[in-house]
C-alpha cells in the first residue's frame, strides 16, 4: 500500500506547494483540497462558511468519530531561499517547498489515509470526519474554531479522538506549548511623557528574570520596541510582548506578571496611565466571514493513558511502528501552536498529532518533507483512525 501511493502523495503535495495559501488567503488550494475528496469518494464533501473543507466517511453504525485535522494556509516566506518557496522540488528524498512540512504534508496524508479506509474495505462502525482547516497559521486558529463552534454540531458529530497532521516526524504528540501576544500601551498628550514611559518600559521587560531565560534554546519571551501613532491630540505608544505559555500556566499569568514589570519601570514617572491587555483583532476568511480573535493559544495535554490515545499507541505498534515515542511538543520558537488548543482545553477531546513533517524544517527557509515518511503517514493515519472508528482486527500488514 505504502509503496502504491508513495508517488501519488509526492504528486499532490506538489500540487498543493504550488499554490500559495497564505492565512485568510486559502480559497484557491481549498478549491483543489476540495475536488481531491470528491475524487476519492467520500460520502460528504461540502465546505463552510468559514473556508473549511470538510469530507466525511460513515460507518455502518452509530459509533464513535474520529477527527482528522490540518490546515490549509501557510506563514509566508522568510529567510534565504535555494529555489522557489512554491517550486515542489524533490531532491535526495526530500520534497522542497512552503508548507511542505506544516501542513500540506499532513494534510495529503490525512485525505490518503481516507482513502485507504474507504478502498481497503475494511469494515467501519464509527465515522471519519477529514476537516481542512484555514486560519491556523495567523495564530488564532479562527477556522478551527468555526469547525467546533458551528459546523461539527450542525452535522451532530462529537469526535472521540482528534489527529493533527502538524509536523511530529512519525511521533505521536500528546501536547504543546502555549503563547500570548500582550500591548502595553500608554498615552498621553505630551509626545515626550510617552516616549520616555514606553522606552522605560521597554528596556524593564527586554532585562528578563532568570525564568524567562531561554530554557533548553526554547524561546521563552519577546518584546517588540514601542510602536507610535497620533490620535487626535493625544500620542499613543504600545510595546508588543510575546510570552511562552507552559503547562500550568495560562495567558492570564502571563499578563499578569507583565502587569507587575511596567508597575516597576514607571514607578519612576507621576501617574502616567498605561493599560496591559491581549492583542485582539477582527479577522476575515476568504469567504467574508468575520471573526474576532485573541492572540493566544493555551497550552493542552492529553493523559497518555486516555483510552483513545492508549488504543491508538498500541495500534501502530501492532501495525509494525514499534514504540512509537509519545511526546509533548515544546517548540523552540514563539508563536508555533496547533488547533490542540481549541480540541482540548476547548472542547475536552482526546487529540494528538501524527505528521510526516520535521518540526526543525517548519517555517524556515528550504522547509521541506521526507517522501517516504509521507508514505508511512498515510498507513499510520489509517491504523490511528481504524482503532477507534473499525471493528477489531487481529494484527495489521502493510498490503
């Protein structure tokens, strides 16, 4: 099987590389992501009003569902490129291009994996739901709300595992760091107060405590100098603060210490008024529909031992990946989360993350995948599935 739909994976992950999707600018590789999951037979493919596409695979019975889930659009290009961000190349086994490793390999996996359920003629007692999600990489994760918010409940669906495509290198992931964008803003009629307050506030946060050193080269926490603008007669300066949200913490923790620090820094000044608040903004997907957004994302874990996740574990291990490791993803760069956020600490659902992709190789310059991990993702994505949604089989081979 592996080896039957190596080739075919190559291909259209190709094809999605190509087409630039960058957040709140998906529609066109949804239109292709769309045409895919009518080709491979699901028996529902329908796309809502935020963007999402969504393909469904029923069962013979009312069983329980699984969620396959990753997202459409991609962080734009950075860094010093060897060929085109959008070419597709493949070289020496890897498969060049944005998106190739978060989330477009992924996310060709999880539509394959469909359909290796779908042609293997195994039998199914519970429901597939393969839901592309759009507005992940901005960091609100807006689309994945939609999806749990709105879309899942009008088709009365209540996943019982959730599987990300996000870039775990074959790991299973069974949770995240979090992060927060938090303003510190003051204002005041004279231009010179503000400067002098915002620039002490800078330097205050930019001089870390020792727990907000960098822990394991993981980025903990990042401060922006102070941004300007003139309303009315009044200046207004703001210092924009990206912190790490570990497990046990929250957002709120986080802006409550940042709180603490510009206390600090203008004790110096007589009552000049400041505010400490989470970035929020109104966002709008492709298809006009409008959201108002946060600029967090909250840490999630799921137990290890959580039956679905258990089951999923001793799955792939009978299907011949060994002991696969189950791993709690930290990663060492700020802003990087996944829809974990909203599925778990949102919606209390069993999640973990299972893709081809390197997290290392993600959002940077030649990001790219290994071609046959791409291979070995879509069987593995089907066994994951098939653990929850099949009715038991005795053992797994690769044919």
């Amino acid at each position: 099987m592996t080896d039957s739909l190596r080739d075919e994976a190559i291909r259209i992950t190709q094809e999605l590389i190509r087409i630039p999707s960058f957040s709140l600018q998906e529609e066109k590789v949804a239109d292709r992501v769309q045409r895919l999951l009518e080709e491979m037979s699901y028996d529902l493919v329908f796309r809502d009003s935020a963007g999402n596409v969504i393909g469904v695979m029923v069962g013979g019975d009312d069983g329980p569902t699984v969620l396959l889930n990753s997202h459409m659009d991609t962080v734009r290009p950075n860094g010093v490129w060897g060929d085109s961000p959008f070419s597709g190349n493949l070289r020496d086994g890897q498969l060049y291009g944005l998106g190739a490793a978060d989330c477009k390999g992924g996310l060709v996996t999880q539509i394959l994996a469909g359909r290796v359920l779908n042609e293997s003629r195994l039998p199914l007692r519970g429901t597939l739901v393969v839901a592309m999600t759009v507005a992940e990489e901005n960091g609100c994760r807006a689309g994945a709300r939609h999806l749990l918010d709105v879309t899942l409940p009008k088709l009365g669906f209540e996943p019982d595992l959730a599987v990300l495509g996000e870039p775990t290198s074959l790991n299973l992931c069974n949770g995240h760091d979090g992060w927060v964008d938090i303003d510190v803003s003051v204002e005041d009629n004279q231009k010179a107060v503000v400067v002098r307050a915002s620039e002490l506030i800078y330097r205050y946060l930019e001089n870390p405590e020792p727990k907000h050193e960098n822990r394991n080269g993981n980025e903990m926490i990042r401060i922006d100098p102070p941004s300007y603008r003139l309303v009315g007669e009044t200046t207004e300066a703001t210092v924009r603060v990206r912190h790490r949200v570990t497990i046990g913490e929250s957002a709120d923790n986080c802006v409550d210490w940042v709180h603490h620090r510009v206390i600090s820094a203008l004790k110096i000044l007589d009552r000049i008024p400041f505010t400490v608040h989470i970035h929020k903004e109104r966002q709008r997907m492709y298809t006009g529909l409008a959201a108002d957004v946060s600029y967090q994302t909250e840490p999630w874990v799921t137990h290890p031992l959580d039956l679905p996740v258990d089951n999923a574990h001793t799955a792939l291990a009978a299907a011949g990946f060994g002991d696969v490791p189950i791993r709690r993803r930290t990663p060492g760069r700020l802003g990087m989360g996944t829809a974990g956020s909203e599925l778990v600490v949102g919606y209390n659902i069993p999640t973990v993350g299972f893709g081809p992709g390197d997290e290392s190789s993600a959002h940077t310059a030649d990001e790219h995948v290994d071609v046959d991990k791409l291979a070995q993702a879509i069987y593995g994505t089907a066994v994951l599935a098939h653990s929850v949604i099949g009715v038991p089989l005795f053992g797994w081979v690769a044919d």
